[in-house]
C-alpha cells in the first residue's frame, strides 16, 4: 500500500504541468520570481537581491519589489562599489563594544584610535535616529552561565596571567576617576558592570537612545553578536526584516570583523563605516579588514554617509 502511495505521488508530480523550482531550466529566473530586472542586472532571489543599476555602478539594496520603500537614501562608498541606494526602515547601525574596558585610558591606554572614533560615532548615531534607522548597541556581556560555558581559549584570552583569577568574571578592583573619587571597575565584562558600560559621551548616548526607543541594547558572548544558529542580535534582525547593517566600534579586526564577517554569511548587506572602527593591533590587521570588507561588501566613511542621509 505504501508503495502504492509514492507511485501515485510520483505520477502526479511528473504530469504536473506547473515547472518545480530546481527542474527549471532557468532556476536563477525562477529563484529570483518577480524581482524586476528591467531597472538592471538583479543578484539573488526574491526574498534577498540586490538591483545594478546605472551600468552596474549603483547597487540598489532596497529590494523594493517585494518590501515598501519610504524614503530611499543614496549613499557614496569608498571602495570597489561606489554607491548604494538603501532603505532606511531596513537598515541599521551596529556599534560594536566601544565600552569602558576597551576604550578608557586608564584599563587601555593604547586604545586611542577608538577614542578618536567617538565623535564620529555620536554624529552618525545622531543621523540615523533623524532618519528613522535603529541603533543597536552590541557589547560584550556575560551572565554567569556564560562563565561555565565558555570556551578555554576564551578565558585564556581575556586573562591577564593565564589563571582563571583574572580572566572574565574577575573583579577588577579600583580607579581613579578625575575629580579624585573611586570607580569601582566591576566583574570582567560582565553585564550590569561598569567596565562593560559604554566609554563616556557613549553611555549618556546609549542610556537616552534605549529611553527614547530609537536604540536597541544587546549583550553578546563571543567575539561576533551573530554567532552559530541565533542570537539576540540576530532575531531582532530577522523578526524586523533589517537587510543592511552599517558597523563600527572596537576592535576592527577582531568582534567587529567577526560580527561583520557573520552577518555577510547570514545574508544581510554589511558596511564598514571606516572612521568609526579601530583597533590596537598593528595596521596590517586594519587593513585587512578594509580589504576584506569591500570584497564582502561596501566601505565608507561617516562623513560620506552623514551627506547621503541629509545631514
């Protein structure tokens, strides 16, 4: 009888004249349904592409065959790709853990490319809540499952002597702040603590933003806010549909790149905004990420996207 079924199923399936999707002659046409390719060449399939318009020179990332527009944007790159139209109910700005930790001078003084980045990072904050763009703050935060769980090399990392007595989770004593009193540092990047606060003029941002709703706030465990199968990054991304992701923050060449890095594999449009992103590592590791960022990608730079947006 069982058999009988499958034969049955089968038989239909062949006399069926309606195509099936990976029998197609065409599947890149079929893949891509009613994704407009008189506007240019389109890359993708109907639920994510990009549109080349201009001879391939403008990627249009709105994908507005299938998702209303409001008020597209043009935005000049730097790189490879030179422009890109985007959509700004659909995109976002990632700021990657510019926190206490990794950019006060006293827990690392050499951070002073992140220190720079600051300023530059308030403006683009400030342009994108005037567009209507989320902010979403990604920082390292870990709860004490997360100390169970994490992997050694990890603890061995972030350890100042290679024993679990200073890795995350440690308290890291006491400062100096400028007017004389004492800041208590807190538990290594752990949530709630100080040293895993926003460095400075960022935290003010970050407090009000959240306050306001224009910001998100999202604790992260690994190098990357999208690592394995989800994260909370992540199902905030998918549940409201954002498909481009402009990043920033420290370090460049380690959990922005890897959180960058995560989001090109997932799917979404990835832009290193480049002025807004550092790192204490030599040079050669910026570069790579310029590099790798373009072929991945787009490259710019805030006061670049700052003018697309109007401001």
């Amino acid at each position: 009888m069982f058999l009988a079924i499958l034969t049955a199923i089968a038989n239909v399936a062949l006399a069926s004249p309606t195509p099936q999707l990976y029998d197609s002659s065409n599947s890149i046409a079929a893949l891509t349904g009613t994704a407009n390719a008189s506007a240019g060449p389109v890359l993708g399939n109907y639920y994510n592409y990009w549109t080349l318009r201009s001879n391939k020179t403008v990627y249009d990332l709105t994908r507005s065959d299938r998702m209303p527009v409001t008020s597209p944007k043009v935005i000049p790159m730097m790189a490879s790709r030179k422009t890109a139209i985007i959509e700004p109910s659909r995109s976002a700005l990632v700021i990657i853990d510019m926190q206490n930790f990794f950019l006060h001078p006293q827990l690392d003084p050499a951070a002073t490319g992140g220190r720079k980045a600051v300023q530059p990072t308030l403006e683009m904050i400030d342009g994108f809540r005037a567009n209507g763009m989320k902010v979403l703050w990604t920082n390292w935060g870990l709860d004490n499952f997360d100390l169970v769980t994490i992997p050694p090399s990890f603890l061995e990392g972030f350890s100042n002597d290679s024993t679990m007595a200073t890795t995350f989770g440690s308290d890291m004593g006491t400062i100096k702040a400028a007017n004389g009193s004492s800041i208590a540092v807190g538990r290594k990047l752990m949530r709630g603590s100080w040293n895993a606060q926003p460095w400075d003029k960022l935290y003010d941002a970050q407090v009000a933003g959240v306050a306001s709703d224009t910001d998100l706030y999202f604790n992260k465990n690994r190098l990357s806010g999208l690592w394995g199968a989800q994260t909370p990054l992540g199902l905030y991304l998918q549940e409201h549909e954002i498909t481009t992701l402009f990043f920033g923050g420290v370090n460049s060449d380690q959990c922005v790149w890897g959180t960058l890095l995560d989001a090109y594999c997932k799917g979404f449009d990835v832009v290193y905004v480049d002025d807004i992103a550092a790192t204490v590592s030599p040079e050669a590791a910026a570069e790579m990420v310029r590099y790798n960022a373009d072929l991945n990608g787009f490259v710019t730079n805030s006061t670049l996207v700052l003018s697309g947006l109007g401001m």
